[in-house]
C-alpha cells in the first residue's frame, strides 16, 4: 500500500510537465468516454463496468458531516470519505484492487481541486481558435487556483494575463499571499491582478471591464445569485470559453441563463443526468438533454487533445461540470503511480 500525504500530492501536481498533464486529461477523457458509453440505453446492466452508487451523508452530534462517495470502474475500486467539520474540511481517498487489497491512501483536497479543473481541460484544449490572453477566475479556493495553473501550464505562450475576482476581500488577500505571489515568480511574463467586491466602490465598473477583456472565464463560486449577467460579455463580443464548476445545487447559479445559452443554445456537460438534478443555471433554463452535449460523447468522437471544435460564428463555449466519483478514481490511482515513479509517499507493506 502506498501512501501520499497532502504535501506529496502538491508536490506532485506543481511539478506535472505539459506532457504528463495531458497524460492525465487523456486518463480523464477516456473515463468521461466510458462513463457515457454505459450509460446508453443499449448497455445491459450485467455489462457495466462503472458503479457509481449514491453518496452517504450524516451529521454527527458534534456537527460533522461525513460524507461517503464509492467508485468501482472494475479494474480499481475506490472512496472518498470527506468530513466538514467547523475548522475545515478534511478528506482521504480510498484505492483498492479488484479484489479488495488496499493499494493506496492519498489526500483529498488538492486531488479534488485537480481533478475538477482537469476535466474543464479536456473541453478547454481543443477549443484551439478561442484565444487564451486573458483569462479570468471566478473564486479565490483551490478550485480556483488550478483553474489558473493548469491553464499557465498548457498554454505558457498563450496566456499574458490572469485576473482573480472574489466577493470576500480577506480570501483573496490570503490567496494573494499563497498563490499569486507564486505564480507571478513562475510566470515573469504573465500579468496577474486581483480584484475583492468587498470595500470596492467601483466593484460593477471594474469587473465589467474584466468582462469585457476576458477570452476565458472559469467560475468557480458557489454562488445562489449570477456573478454577472450577458450584457457584460456583449460590451466586446467576441468568442469565449465560459466554465462552470462552483454550482452544485439546484438554488446556485453561477450565470444567468442568457450567458447559459451564448453557446448556440448548447452547453457541454460532465453529465447530462446529474446536471440536470443539481445544476441550478440548467434547472433555472428549463434546459432539457437534447440540449446538452455530454464529453463522453464529444470526446469518443475522435482524439482527446488534437480534435478542435467547430465554434459557431457569435458563440461562445458553454461548459457545466458537477464531478463525479470516477474522476477521484481514475486521477487519484494515476497520482499513485506516479508518487511512486517519483519516490514520494510512504510504501506500507501487509495490506
């Protein structure tokens, strides 16, 4: 049994090179592809090979919340236990052989935060004609942060600036503190700003004109009312990349549905089923699955990095992810191996 603490896994991460990164949007593409593959309604059920059950919660008396999320693809099993607690949010993932034999323990959090801006990758890398100078994140969280990074990462000659937007002013001091004043070290010849809604008189007029700027915006909030509305983007139109990660629930909404349907009335998804249960900007829409384009099968059509997307002329790319139980799975049992690869981690022996 290996296992990565927290540390090890951000180690992990920080030194991914392009190519082992899109080693890991290939590894993620191919699980969304089989994800939508069973899911087709000529798929038996003795043939499944993905098992995705429901999650467990409950509360303790102390007003803990345990959280339960099991995965099998068959090949690994796995569970992601995570507690929020009121000092924070804690979490493992579970790797386990096809017959039950622990293989692996590694931190949650930051494969969490990984994984989730891994799978806007995949939609992200072959949306080739949509220029990537400026980029604009939404939430100051480790969401947020890999956004950015994996962005920097993949297109280093591409991007020139990166601005993060945050309602709350103490977050996104600490994120500049933590993360920017790192990234701008890495970075020499990216420019990276801040702006906090909080103590901003200006706040509207200087976010719209970020708006107005931005050839990519990744939102990552979980926000009950829209962070902005259409009428901004339409100040300078032009083709964006719009992703949507923060929303969970059906009362969040990220967008409003005007920006929703900027994609040609068309939204990438995760999942079609399970964005229509929890995504509150597609519930709000009435949008219904004839309108989704689920990536397993977008991605299934052909090859995962080198496929580009036909973009209508006056769209922009709409896409919505929830998360997934395999998406632990798969990255977390990749990140395994290349801990090990690496020398991180502890090797346990007897399980």
């Amino acid at each position: 049994m290996h296992i990565l603490s927290e540390p090890d896994v951000s180690k992990i991460f920080r030194g991914l090179t392009q190519d082992q990164c899109n080693g890991f949007i290939s590894a993620l593409g191919n699980a969304l592809i089989s994800i939508t593959k069973e899911s087709k309604p000529s798929t038996p059920e003795s043939a499944k090979k993905i098992h995705q059950p429901l999650r467990t919660v409950f509360t303790t008396s102390d007003g803990n919340t345990c959280i339960f999320m099991p995965v099998s693809d068959t090949a690994s099993t796995g569970i992601k236990v995570v507690t929020a607690s009121p000092k924070g949010i804690q979490g493992v993932i579970n790797i386990f052989s096809p017959e039950g034999r622990l293989q692996g323990l590694l931190a949650a959090a930051e494969v969490t935060a990984f994984r989730t801006a891994l799978a806007t990758m995949t939609l992200f890398v072959r949306c080739t004609t949509i220029r990537k100078d400026n980029v604009l994140v939404l939430g100051s969280g480790r969401q947020a942060e890999w956004h950015a990074r994996l962005a920097l990462l993949l297109y280093p000659d591409q991007v020139r600036r990166v601005t993060f937007v945050n309602r709350g002013a103490t977050r996104l001091a600490e994120m500049e503190r933590d993360v920017v004043s790192e990234l701008r070290r890495t970075n020499p010849a990216v420019v990276f700003t801040t702006l906090a809604k909080e103590g901003v008189s200006d706040y509207e007029q200087r976010l719209g004109e970020e708006l107005a700027a931005a050839d990519v915006i990744f939102s990552c909030t979980p926000a009950t009312v829209p962070n902005f509305g259409y009428k901004a983007l339409q100040a300078n139109p032009k083709p964006r990349f719009i992703s949507l990660i923060g929303s969970y629930k059906p009362d969040m909404h990220e967008i409003d549905t005007e920006t929703l349907l900027s994609g040609g009335g068309k939204v990438y998804v995760d999942s079609k089923t399970a964005c229509l249960e929890e995504a509150g900007e597609l519930i709000t829409a009435g949008l219904g699955e004839e309108q989704l384009i689920e990536m397993g099968d977008l991605l299934g059509a052909g090859g995962i990095v080198e496929d580009v997307i036909n973009i209508p002329a006056g769209c922009n790319v709409v896409y919505k992810c929830v998360g997934m139980g395999l998406m632990d799975l798969v990255v977390g049992k990749k990140v395994l191996d290349v801990g090990a690869e690496m020398g991180l981690g502890t090797h346990v022996d007897g399980f």
